[in-house]
C-alpha cells in the first residue's frame, strides 16, 4: 500500500501541501474569506485528480452561538445568530437572529426569514441559493447541488464546495472531550476542542424544519482526528473505502467515506493502540467490516462527535438493498484476507512484476511532490491580479523536473511496446 501511494511520509507530504496552499490563499483575499481544504485531500489519503476537492469557505463577520453564551463577549462588528436544537433532530439546528450589525453580508441579508412565532431565522435553502445564482467564469462547468454543497469542475478537477458559519458550542465539545477513551490522547483532544465546529447550510432530510435547518459539523477536527491515526488504522480506512467502491459499489451513495471514518474513529477510541499495527490489520478490516455490516442491518451508526445524531437515519437504504448488502459483507467477512485480490489497485499490484512496479512508484511519487511543490508555488508566484510570474527560476526548475519524469516514463513505455505521446493523458494516469 506504501507503493501505491498511501505511506505516512507521502501523506504528509501532501497534508503540508494543503495546509500551506490554504494558508497562502487566505492571505491573499482581501474579503476575509477563510479557505479550509477538507476530505480526502487534507487527510493526505488520494493524488490531486483521484478524488474531488472538498472547500470550505467561512463566511466572515458571522458566528452562531450556543444557548448561554453572552453575545457581549463577542465583537461588535460580528453578526450573531443563536443556535437553537430544541425540536431538531440531533447534530442539527436552527439560527436565530441576534445581533445584526453594520457590517454588509448579502448571503446572510438574502437568507433571513420569518417563522410563525415571528422569529427572525437564517435559511439554509436561501443561503445556498443565494451562491448557486452567482455567476461563474465560463470555463467552469457549474453542477446540481449535493448537500449542503455546491460543485464546479474545472478540466479534470472536481470541486465540492461549503459555504459555513462558525459555531462556539463548548458544551457540545467538552462532551465529546470528557468520554473514556483509549484515543485520541488528551493533547489531539485539546486540539479538536479548539479548532471548533460549523454549520453547514442543510436540514434533516424529510424534516418539516428542512429549509431553515443546519447541520452541526466538525470538519478541521475531525481532519486533525484522521491526521492522528496510526499507519495500520488509515490503511483499514482506505481498504474500506476501497472495498466499497470495487466490490459493494452500492447505490444512491448509501454507504459514504464518511461512515467509514466513523466506523474507524470509533475503532480507535475504543480499542487499546498498541492493538493496531501491522500484522493486526486484517483482524481490524474484519472488524471494520462487521462495524458497517451491523451499521447497515440495524441502520443505526453514531456520529463520532455527537453520538446522538445517526448518520443511517438518512441513507436511501430500501429493505432489499439493505438485505443485499448485509449478504455481501457476510461474505466478505467469511472470505478473510483473500477479499485483497478483489480489490482494483491491490490486484494490479499484486500480480505485476515487482522491478517495474518499484521504478513507477518512486517517479510516481516523485512527481506528484514536484506537483505539490509547482501548485505552491504558483500562488506563491501570483501578482494582485492573480497573474503568475512564469520566469520565476523555481517555478521553472520544477517544471522541467516534472517534464524530466514524464519522459522517463514516456520512454520506458515506448521501450516495452506501450505508445502514448499524450502527456496530458500520462498526466491524469499518474495523478488521478
């Protein structure tokens, strides 16, 4: 699995990628706007086009407070809206007006409504609409909302993006926090507490609340939580993950990443660390396996940070699919460690020659870190007008670095038969 591409040093890699690349981004907008890479890509788990790129934007001058906390202490340039859960299903909640300030945010002034009781709320649905109706360049294909998401691509690239709102809900953190637990260790605890928590702009699915509700989420800690496990606990994430996508392939995304990270989370907090190394990892996907089996046949899972909210109570999931998939995993967990051949790119690299898969994961690697390296880079390289300066020395050393390895590899293909003088193409085969 280090070969293809999921060993710690490579994740790291890409996480420093991300965390500098939204670091630099948030220092160049002048609108306050804060950019946080989520998903797959901050977690370091897939290439640059193998998965979609998750974006959170925070809007600024905004934040929600739980019930309890003085609107006072915050600044009074900041719009405050108070988080109400009472007759919402858990981990979700509706937004109060509070207090409405000088401070000019068209999303939010768009999005206010009345309820019956003559409150003042934030529309999740209005929220949303009032992005979605924005334009867009036109080199940027615009797509269906998903969620509480709104994705564009752009060429190969995948974007789902999250407009959100910081929420201080201490109360909802220390009880995540003060839980009895092998893992994570108090000072990752400490971390998650206090990087927070959001809403995001969508209600319960069939809620008659669904307009105005949001969904209370976590993304930066539950990132930190994934970024904290051990070798063997990522590499059970991704063979779930793989397992689903190559053999259950279910539909109606009934089984997503996300319940898989949670059936991980919950494996880790519950098992002693020294459990998980590597001779243990098929114990572990059995029980990885035996966790989602049950999640799907009692539809029932807890969300990780607020066990009160279950994440099966609003998957598509009909009697006979559910049966479907109770019998695939039965089988599955009955197969053992055989279930590795089924598994797309566990198979190739099982059956190819060890020499020539050695030679491409190390060029493999070594360009996706030179891609890493030009993205960063580039920004780094931009004027104020977003232009990059493409004499710069760096910019063009790691472009003939990464022309340099495209033509190894162009080479050895030619050598065995292969013809594929499509670089472009090459480039989506070694990234995607």
């Amino acid at each position: 699995m280090n070969l293809l591409g999921y060993g710690s040093g490579l994740r790291q890699r890409r996480i420093n990628a991300y965390r500098k690349l939204d670091s630099l981004r948030n220092a160049r907008f002048t609108n306050d706007v804060t950019t946080i890479t989520a998903g797959s890509k901050a977690e370091g788990l897939t290439c640059f086009f193998e998965s979609d790129m998750d974006t959170m934007f925070i809007i600024p001058h905004v934040v929600c407070l739980d019930v309890g906390i003085n609107e006072e202490t915050i600044p009074s340039h900041i719009i405050v809206f108070t988080m109400g859960t009472k007759g919402h299903n858990a981990g979700y909640c509706k937004l109060q007006q509070g207090r409405l300030t000088s401070t000019y945010c068209p999303a939010i002034s768009n999005a206010l409504c009345i309820d019956g009781c003559g409150n003042v709320l934030l529309s999740s649905t209005q929220f949303v609409d009032f992005f979605r109706h924005n334009p867009y360049p036109s080199e940027i294909q615009q797509h269906a909302r998903a969620g509480p998401s709104l994705p564009w691509s752009f060429g190969p690239m995948a974007h789902d993006v999250v407009r959100a709102i910081r929420v201080y809900c201490p109360g909802i953190l220390q009880n995540w926090a003060k839980r009895c637990r092998y893992w994570p260790p108090p000072d990752i605890v400490e971390n998650v507490i206090v990087l927070g928590a959001f809403v995001n702009p969508i209600g319960f699915k069939g809620s008659e609340h669904y307009h105005v509700e949001w969904r209370i989420c976590f993304n930066t800690g539950e990132t930190e939580l994934v970024n904290n496990l051990n070798d063997t606990q990522i590499k059970i994430y991704v063979l779930l993950k793989m397992i689903v996508k190559d053999i259950l392939k279910p539909r109606k995304k009934v089984i997503t990443s996300y319940i898989l990270k949670n059936i991980v989370l919950w494996l880790a907090e519950n098992n002693p660390q020294e459990l998980f190394h590597s001779g243990s990892i098929f114990h572990w996907l059995k029980e990885g396996l035996i966790s989602l089996r049950t999640a799907i046949s009692s539809r029932q899972l807890p969300y990780y940070m607020i066990p009160e909210r279950n994440l099966m109570a609003e998957r598509n999931l009909v009697s006979g699919q559910q049966d479907e998939l109770v019998k695939s995993l039965t089988c599955l967990i009955d197969e053992g460690p055989k279930i590795l051949r089924r598994l797309k790119k566990i198979r190739q690299a099982i059956i190819g020659h060890k020499e020539p898969l050695l030679w491409y994961s190390k060029l493999r690697i070594e360009f996706e870190i030179l891609y890493l390296e030009l993205s960063i880079r580039q920004m780094q390289c931009k004027d104020e007008n977003g232009v990059v300066n493409t004499s710069d020395i760096i910019l063009l050393i790691l472009c003939y670095g990464m022309m340099e390895v495209l033509n190894k590899i162009i080479a050895r293909m030619h050598s065995e038969g292969t013809y594929l003088n499509d670089k472009t193409q090459l480039l989506g085969m070694i990234l995607g």
